[in-house]
C-alpha cells in the first residue's frame, strides 16, 4: 500500500510502497478515507519531539471505513464509518482503568510510536476505534480526533461552566474548534487572541470577540473588555513562554489557565501576584481522552461544533503536498486546516 513517512528527521517525508497492516484478534484494520495535517507533525519531522521507530507513517487524527476486524471483535462491523482515537492502549493498566489512557504503561501513540494514517490503511486496537456518525464528514471526523478533542479536554481540565468568561490564544485548530466549545459548554464571552488577522476573522464569524495581539497588548484588551475582572478560563494553545504568561495574566480572582502549547523554554511566573492572591490555577493538558471523543460527536451532530469553517483545504496522499503544508505549520500557517483526503 502507499503511506508518506518520516524516514530521516530534519528531511521531507517521502512516498513509499509498505505491506498492508496484519491485524490479530483484537484489531481492526481501517481504509483511511481523511487524515488531518496537525502541527505536531511539524514537530516530528523537524526533530522537535522524537519519533520512534523510523521509518514512521505520521498521522494521528484518522477517519476511514472499517475494512477487517479480528475474531474478538463484536463492537464494529465491515463497512462502518470510524474514527480513531489517538492511542493504542492496553486497556488494563491503573490508568487505563481510571479513564486516563493517555498515561498507558505501554500505550502508543498513532504517527508517532506506531505508524498513522498518511496511508491506505491502518490498524487500531478496536478500543481505540469508534463509531462516526454519518451526518459528519470523514475530514471533520479526522481533525475532531485531535484538535477538537484536545480543545475539549482543555476546556474540560479547566472547568468551564455555564457563565464562565473564556480567552482562547491561539486562533489556529485547536483555537476555533475551542471558540465554538466554549460557547456550547455556556461561556458568556469568548475572546480569540492572534497575531493573523485571517484567523482572527474566522473567530469572529464563530462569535468570539477577536484581539489582535500585534497592534495591542491582549492582556490589558481582556481586562478593558470585563471591566478589569479578568476571564474565568484562559486556554493557552501556542506554546510561547509569552503567551502562555499572557494567559495567566488574563485571570480573574479563581481563574484557571489551561497550558496545552507545547513549549522546551521556561517561563516566569510571579506566584504571589499572578497566582496566590487571586487563587488562580495553572493547569497542564496532556492531549485529550476517549471518554470524551462520545460527547465531543455529539456536539459535532446536533451542529454545535461546526468543523467546515475550519477544514480551509484538502489535498491528496502526496509526499510534495503533506511537505509544503507542514512548512507552512512550521511558520505558524494561515487559517483552518489542511486533511488529507483519499479517493479509495
């Protein structure tokens, strides 16, 4: 079968001919139909978090057609339409068992310790797969697996409720997915930070008020915008040690800030100031749960988290075009997403 894969860090991916997966018992092999391009896929092929074994197929938000499935499966058939959540985990461990998989002892990550979905095929625990309902389309289905879904779980871990007041910095996948999320969850406002006015715009279409971070300072705009309260929830989804001081900053008294920018620098936080005396919370999001891929479809069905403003391109398995796309991730990109979409 064809896949694109990571073989030398620091190097394009290449197109290459690999066997088709074997599954055993407890497998299910899936016809990619989408693949979402995610900006840490940027980060493996440039070496910023390692890749292991290559050659690798990347891709970790996955929907397709369930193609084979192992004798012990009795939960999906030929033909359903699926998506994947994002690990393969052995569903015995002690976080496994208490819902926080993402911890497995021997988990693997898809497209980073286990080939992904830049490919015609892929082969998933059955766990890991899940029914995708057909009022959304396969490329929604595959960036819900990671962009959305970690949107969620951030939103989750900070403990929006109804009423709460929401900043979102980062207006890119994850920020729109997280815009509409907060609005369905009861947020009162939401507020998009960026620096790219495109961006910007469609955060605003998605009715969350936009600050541009390159004309104003986003903090002192969100405190003139609440009346110098601060937000309730503050999601940092960049990975800049000034962004993520800018969430922080942006709290009212018992906000909470959730970091899920991934970032190798340090970054100062005065704790009296800026955390004590407003008992506010700094909160770390590590990727997203399959508990929360049900509720997260739901959404997505009843039109409450509406994926086409931000599905902005589509292109074919092709080394040239998945490489030109990452580019553009590695320079912080235009608006939407780019999912690549199979014609099998």
């Amino acid at each position: 079968m064809k896949a694109v894969q990571l073989v030398e860090v620091g190097r394009p991916l290449q197109a290459r001919d690999v066997p088709a997966p074997e599954i055993g018992p407890a497998d299910v092999l899936v016809r990619v139909k989408a693949a979402g391009i995610c900006h840490s896929d940027a980060h493996y092929r440039a070496g910023v978090s390692r890749v292991h074994p290559l050659p690798m197929t990347l891709g970790h938000e996955v929907a397709g057609v369930v193609a084979q499935i192992g004798a012990e499966v009795r939960s999906l058939r030929v033909g359903d339409r699926v998506c994947l959540h994002y690990m393969a985990t052995c569903g015995q461990c002690a976080y496994c068992f208490r819902g926080t998989e993402q911890f497995c002892t021997s988990g693997q990550m898809i497209g980073k310790h286990r080939d992904g979905g830049y490919a015609e095929f892929i082969r998933m625990p059955a766990r890991s797969v899940f029914a995708l309902p057909d009022e959304i389309a396969f490329e929604h289905g595959a960036i819900m697996m990671c962009s959305s879904a970690t949107a969620f779980h951030a939103l989750r871990k900070a403990r929006l409720q109804p009423g709460d007041s929401a900043a979102v910095i980062g207006a890119g996948g994850l920020g729109l997915s997280a815009i509409q999320l907060a609005q369905a969850m009861g947020a009162s406002q939401v507020f998009a930070v960026d620096i790219k006015e495109s961006k910007l715009e469609l955060a605003r279409q998605l009715g969350a008020i936009p600050i541009d971070a390159r004309a104003t300072d986003p903090v002192a705009q969100i405190m003139r915008h609440t009346s110098g309260r601060g937000v309730d929830v503050a999601l940092e989804l960049i990975g800049l040690p000034l962004t993520m001081r800018q969430a922080v900053l942006s709290l009212a008294i018992g906000g909470r800030a959730a970091l899920a920018g991934i970032t190798q620098q340090r970054v100062e936080i005065m704790p009296y100031h800026e955390l004590i005396n407003k008992e506010a919370e700094i909160i770390g999001v590590s990727d997203h749960l399959a508990q929360e891929i049900a509720p997260l479809l739901e959404y997505a069905r009843q039109g409450r988290l509406n994926l086409a403003p931000i599905v902005t391109h589509t292109i074919p398995l092709d080394a040239d075009a998945i490489n030109a796309t990452l580019d553009e991730l590695e320079h912080f990109g235009s608006a939407g997403r780019t999912v690549i979409k199979m014609d099998n």
